[in-house]
C-alpha cells in the first residue's frame, strides 16, 4: 500500500528532529518481516510457538493513550512455558491517569520508575521471534505496540495473530449448531468469565502478565475443545469459523 506524503515532507524528511522524519526499520522487525513473508500454516500444531501478550494502558484512545506495562508467556509443545515470561512497566510521556491507576494499579510513582518503551521495544520483539501472537482481544493490544514500534523502530511486527475473544465466539457458535433454541443472550466474553464458565485456573485481572497467563490457559482449552479436538494444523484453527453449518 502507498502512503502519500507531501514534497515539503519528502524534501525535509531527513532533517533530525522534525515530525515527520522517517525511522529505518530496525534489524530485528526486517528480520521479522522477511520470515514471515514465507510462512507456513500447514505443520501440526505443536510445532508452533506461541506468546501470548497483554498490555495495560493509560487509555483507550490510540491516538492519544500508551501503554503501561507489558506482559507475556511462552507456549510450547501446546504447554505454557513458566520458565520464559516477559513483563515489565513501561514510563509513559503522560502522567498515569488516576481512572487507568484504579483498573490496572500501576501508580504513576511505579511509571516513572520504569524504562521509557523505547528501550523495551528491542526485547520484547526479541522475546516474540517467531512465534504466533496470541491475546484476548489481541486487536487493541497489538494497535498500540505497532504504532510504537513504527515510532520507534520503524517498522511494526509481522507475526500471525490469534484472537481468543474469537475462539470464544466459534466455540460457542459451534455449541449452539442445531440448537436455536438454546441462545444465551447474556453471554459475556471477557477474560474471567470465560475462565470461571471453563473451570480454568483463575489470575489476578488487568495485571499485564496474569492476564497473560490467564489466555494462555483459555487459549489452550480451546485449541483442545474446538472442533471436538480435531484441529490438527496452524490452518486448521485460522478456518475452524468458516465450517458451520450457517456460514
């Protein structure tokens, strides 16, 4: 896709300091993105690895809000891998909000200890390799790390993304199939609800690395459930949505 800039932009963009100044692509994001130009969906499952991610924020708003802190586990061989786990507070340019401190608990005294995002950008893509991105509503944690990545190291990450808030709905569109009668309108799919309805360990919520941890076990309860445990391959769990019966 082409992005237009005006001359003025393209005359002036190497000047240090301006707005608009073009970052090259960091190393590690070019060796990310030419690995996924040829990746492959069809091996079994377990042969991925996947990390599953959080973030906690000081808002809601893309534009103007960033991230707090960073948390993230290992899957391997379809087990969570305790021995690698990523976490971290990130110090934001803004003061932590007192709404964000009441959800997430990370005072603005907790902040402003911590490294700016700048310096844990490299080793949080260092931790993902090539691994499978995995998070639950994977699409808000994922916007604010790429638009800081295209800041800071320009360029974003490349790895595949598996949503369990979408697992959830197959699942439970796979549950109701032939029974119409049997909707449940009131069905919640945040973290913890899911996680108490399937008898799953249960974490502290909006801490970055227990809610971490906590899709990882939801992630892997689907992996097993979905299709009556019949997704054998990488591609068989991104089409498990397109096989039922109204679609």
């Amino acid at each position: 896709m082409l992005t237009m800039t005006s001359p003025l932009q393209d005359l002036f963009s190497w000047l240090p300091g301006l707005p608009w100044r073009r970052q090259e692509e960091h190393p590690l994001l070019k060796a990310n993105r030419a690995y996924f130009a040829a990746f492959s969906q069809d091996r079994p499952l377990a042969e991925y690895e996947f990390v599953v991610f959080d973030t906690e924020l000081t808002g809601l708003n893309e534009r103007r809000d960033e991230v707090v802190s960073i948390g993230a586990v290992r899957i391997k061989d379809l087990r969570i891998d305790l021995q690698q786990c990523f976490y971290t507070c990130i110090h934001p340019d803004q003061c932590v909000p007192k709404s964000s401190t009441l959800i997430h608990r990370i005072t603005p005294g907790q902040a402003d200890d911590a490294p700016r995002i700048e310096s844990v950008l490299p080793d949080f893509v260092e931790f993902c390799g090539q691994a499978l991105l995995v998070g639950h509503n994977i699409g808000l944690d994922i916007g604010f790390m790429n638009r800081a990545l295209k800041k800071h190291m320009g360029g974003i990450m490349r790895n595949p993304c598996l949503d369990t808030m979408r697992l959830a709905m197959l699942y439970k569109e796979s549950q109701w199939e032939n029974y119409y009668d049997r909707y449940n309108l009131n069905v919640s799919y945040t973290l913890p609800d899911l996680s108490r309805e399937y008898g799953l360990p249960l974490f502290d919520e909006h801490n970055a690395l227990q809610d971490a941890l906590q899709t990882a076990y939801l992630f892997l309860f689907f992996v097993h459930k979905l299709h009556g445990g019949k997704i054998k391959t990488l591609r068989d769990l991104f089409l498990a949505g397109r096989s039922w019966r109204w679609v």
